[in-house]
C-alpha cells in the first residue's frame, strides 16, 4: 500500500506541475500577444 501510494504520487506530482507550467506559460503567451510591450 506504502509502495503504491508513493508511486502513485511520484507519477502524478509531475505531470501536475508540468500541467500547471503549461498553463501558466500559455497565459503569459496569450497576454503577451494581447497586449505586446
């Protein structure tokens, strides 16, 4: 159970932190266009 808890978190703290840099880069790129500086 401790095994798969840890492997469980090992395989989905990744992609959510790789989903949320997406997001975020992707909302800086639309604002980016939006409103060029």
């Amino acid at each position: 159970t401790v095994t798969r808890m840890y492997f469980i978190h090992v395989f989905i703290l990744p992609v959510i932190v790789t989903t949320l840099i997406i997001i975020h880069l992707f909302i800086v790129w639309v604002q980016g266009i939006a409103e060029p500086h």
